[in-house]
C-alpha cells in the first residue's frame, strides 16, 4: 500500500481528493470543481487497486 499512496500523491497530489485542501478555492462549489474531484477520486481508486486493495481503497478503518 506504500507504493499506492505514493502515486496518488505524485498523481493527485492527495490520497482523499473530495478532502483535499489542494485544489483552489476560486472554482469551489462549481461543475468544474466537482468534474476535478470526481476524476481525481477515479485516478486514486484506479491506483488503489491496481496495489490490490479489492474496493479501491487506500486508508481503512
């Protein structure tokens, strides 16, 4: 799961997108605001799972 996180943050520049502080605030609340998280959450999962999580997921409870 290391090397997961470690993409998603040379990737995304997040493990969490939809909680991320990265993105800027000027487009908050937008289409294109949730267009960008949407896809990011896609990228995180699609790396999530290719390290084997079976849901996509990279941090747990």
């Amino acid at each position: 799961m290391m090397l997961a996180i470690a993409e998603s943050l040379e990737t995304v520049g997040s493990i969490l997108p939809a909680l991320s502080s990265r993105y800027d605030d000027e487009d908050y609340g937008t289409d294109e605001y949730d267009k960008k998280i949407r896809s990011n959450c896609k990228i995180v999962e699609a790396i999530a799972k290719r390290y084997g999580s079976p849901r996509g997921i990279i941090l747990t409870n």
